[in-house]
C-alpha cells in the first residue's frame, strides 16, 4: 500500500496544493515553505506523501534532511550536506554511472586536468560522458570537499570566527547546486531540487534556530523549493527565551508560505480503531461492529482523557495511535482472540485509567472499589442512559435501548456485570468487577485484561 493510499484524515488536499507550488515553480526562482503543526498532528505523514507524490517526476531531486536524527553532527550545516550528498549517490541513475568501469576512467581523466579549466566547462565534459549523472559525479565531489573544509574548520573553532571562510563555504554548496538543476535530469523537463525538513521542534532550543539559520543561508539555490515541517508556536517561544525578541516576526523571513495541519484527532482516530482492530483479520468478533459504535468509543475516550490534555483539540494523534495500539496487544492477548464490542469498551476504560487515572486503576486491580465508576462524569447524559432504562418492559423498548447510541455502551458494559438470582434480567447502569461474574470466562479474561495493561502501558 503507498503512503498517499494510507491518508486517514484527507491530507491529500494539502499535500495536492503543495505540489502544485513545487510544480509551478519558476525556472531559477527558489522559494521556502512552513508545514505547521502540532506535535502528532502528522506533519512526518505529510512530508512522506509529498515525497511520494513528487518522487513519480523524474526531473525532481528530493533531499529528506530530520533535523533531530542528524543532530550529532557538530553543525547543522555539515548534517545537511551530507543528507544532500546521500540522496545523490543513491540515485539510480548515478549507481549506474559509477558501475560503468570506461566511464569511471573518463571522469576520472576530467577531474585530473578540471585545475587548469573553467567550472563550466568541467561540467559541460561531465555532463557528455555520463548526463546528468556526469554533473551529480561532479556535485558529490565537490560538497566531500566542502564538508571536508567545514568539519577541519569546526573542530578548530575557526568557521564562526572567519565569516568570509563561512560565506565561501555556502557560496561553493549555492554554485554546485545550481549546477545541478542548470542540467536536465529528463530530457526537455527543468530540474528541481526539493528539500524536505522534518523534526526542527525536536532539537534542543538553540540547535532549533541553528538549523532554521543555516537553512535560511541555503535558500538562495536556483529552481529549489524548501518544505519545512515544524512547530511554529513552540519555535515562536524558543526564540523568544534565547533571544528576547518577537518570535512571530523572526519566522517572517523564513517562509515564502505557510500551511496550517489541523489535528483532525477525532477523525485520525477512528479510522486507527476501524483499519487496526475492526479490519484486523486475526481478530474474532462475535459480532460485526459498526462506525457508529466506533464514533461512541472515540467519544467516550475523548471524555476520560481531555483534562489530560486541556481540551478535546489537543489530544494528538501519535497519542491516539498508542492508545489504539495498546488495545489490539490486550486484544491479543485473550484466548482465541475472540472479542465483542463489550471488550473494546472495557478495555479501553481500563486502558484510560491506568494511563492518565493510576490510583483509580490500582483501586480496581486491587479492588478497593469493587465496581467501575459510572459510565460518564457529565450527569445528564447519565440520566439519558437511566432514563431509557425506564422504558425496558417490552422486546420493541429493549431495541429502542439497544440501538439508541447513548445506551449501547452501557448495554455491553453490563456483560461485565455481577447478577444474582434477582438481577438475571435486569440491565444496569453500573459495571462490577467483584469474584464472581455472568459468565466466567469474563472473569478469567479480565485478570488477563489487568496485568495486560499494566505491562504494556507505561
């Protein structure tokens, strides 16, 4: 399955926008994009689709360059070029190129009288030999060298010191670049060189603006479009400690554009439970389980975990995705597999304690309180599922209450309930989780639910 078919919240409309900007960019014009986002609101989904969906143009170069995975190079610069350098000598095209033993001795040959000629006209045998390969054979041997000079200059405390050296360095990386595009990858088409930039937020503080300077000192390449996915609220704050100054407005410079990632949770999460449990082939449900029993679960664990995280808005999506992680392995975990939508509800409840809610999760482990508390905090919906109750007499009533939304988690629920002789058939709105049970493989499977949970959920 692609990337772009994994889409579980419509990004693609962003994604579409973006690439049309790098599509139409103008030959020799440059320009610097903000993917903005919340922590786990998707932004490294978001770039990996735009590299996919960009990869299928031949013509593209496309850089990944994480900020945080590449933050033991000793500047941000260095991380870079060497990101650059990779995407370049893993081409296909150039593998090819370097595989070709005639061709390696002719650019060789090149290389060896390239002192007593023009660039450009280096590059122009270059490019006849092999094409484009030709120019990117050129390109990597250049940014070893200009990586070279950094790291010797670094180490020595000498690059920040003699800003004329510094200047050099990017003009030679800004000079071989737009060689690159200047020469066609596929014929009659314009070169571009795409960078995307994932993890910037994830950085300690100061290394946060160090990459978004040195960025910033890259951005003058020919037919080049830089894609920056960050945080910018947490960047605004970073700069704004370091600095003194109005974060908001340092960020201005930066970004020819900006597009907002909205967390669409409520959605993301969904389609998670839908895709990784409902659709899960190595689960047995007893019985099929619908969107609309999702879309109450969804609900139901928004409520238990919002003062967690202030508001609905910003529970993540990474979050999420843990969450419904956690389910399937407790899932798993029950002899044959085999589940109703009572055990996702259950699950779930637990699950949410011991997450954000320990002492009431030991209370129940250790059953110091011998029942789960009610369904809901929020008393009127609370009296909606009492109220219902009321009205079951008849088998036409029982499915009223089956099927209204508010009373199916409390009919599942009561699955888990203690009933003696006198409560056989009647439903209630409480769950107890005492010795005994309606049926007993509830009991044996909710010890297997507890210590599931406690292990995994830390």
């Amino acid at each position: 399955m692609s990337i772009l078919e994994q889409d579980k919240i419509g990004r693609e409309e962003v994604v579409d926008k973006i690439c049309g900007l790098v599509d139409s960019l103008e030959k020799d014009k440059n320009f610097c994009l903000a993917l903005n986002g919340a922590w786990g609101s998707g932004k490294t989904f978001v770039l990996d689709m735009i590299a996919e969906k960009l990869s299928e143009r031949q013509e593209y170069i496309i850089i990944k360059y994480d900020a945080w995975e590449n933050n033991f190079y000793p500047d941000p610069l260095i991380a870079i070029l060497y990101c650059i350098l990779d995407s370049l000598t893993s081409n296909q095209e150039f593998k090819k190129f370097q595989q070709d033993k005639t061709l390696k001795k002719r650019v060789k040959k090149v290389f060896s009288q390239s002192f007593d000629e023009a660039i450009d006209k280096t590059i122009d045998k270059l490019y006849k030999i092999g094409r484009w390969a030709g120019v990117v054979a050129y390109a990597a041997e250049t940014i070893k060298s200009i990586i070279r000079v950094a790291k010797i200059s670094i180490l020595d405390n000498k690059l920040f010191d003699d800003f004329k050296s510094y200047k050099k360095l990017l003009q030679d990386f800004i000079n071989v670049s737009n060689k690159l595009t200047e020469y066609e990858k596929e014929e009659g088409k314009q070169t571009k060189l795409i960078i995307l930039v994932d993890e910037v937020d994830r950085c300690l503080p100061d290394e946060q603006l160090k990459v978004l300077e040195r960025l910033h000192h890259l951005f003058g390449v020919n037919n080049c479009a830089v894609i920056v996915a960050l945080n910018k609220e947490q960047v605004t704050n970073t700069y704004a400690k370091i600095c003194g100054g109005d974060g908001k407005e340092y960020l201005r410079k930066f970004f020819d554009y900006n597009f907002e990632l909205s967390m669409l949770n409520a959605v993301f999460f969904q389609n998670e439970l839908w895709d990784n449990i409902v659709e899960n082939a190595e689960l047995k449900f007893v019985e099929a389980i619908s969107k609309q029993q999702l879309e109450f679960l969804q609900q139901y664990i928004f409520e238990k975990i919002e003062s967690h995280f202030g508001s609905k808005s910003k529970i993540d999506n990474r979050e999420l995705e843990r969450i419904v992680k956690h389910i399937l392995s407790v899932v798993k975990s029950l002899p044959n597999k085999k589940v109703d939508y009572s055990y996702l509800l259950l699950i779930s409840y637990i699950l949410c304690c011991r997450l954000y809610e320990k002492n009431v999760f030991a209370d129940l482990k250790y059953k110091k309180i011998n029942y789960l508390l009610d369904i809901f905090k929020n008393s009127n919906i609370e009296s909606q599922i009492l109220s219902v109750q009321k009205t079951f007499v008849s088998s036409i009533n029982y499915r009223i209450y089956y099927n209204c939304s508010l009373n199916t988690v409390n009919y599942y629920l009561n699955k888990w309930a203690i009933k003696d002789e006198y409560m056989k058939d009647t439903e209630v709105d409480r769950i107890f989780l005492g010795t005994t049970s309606s049926d007993s493989c509830y009991k044996q499977n909710l010890e297997i639910i507890f210590k599931k949970i406690d292990y995994i959920a830390d």
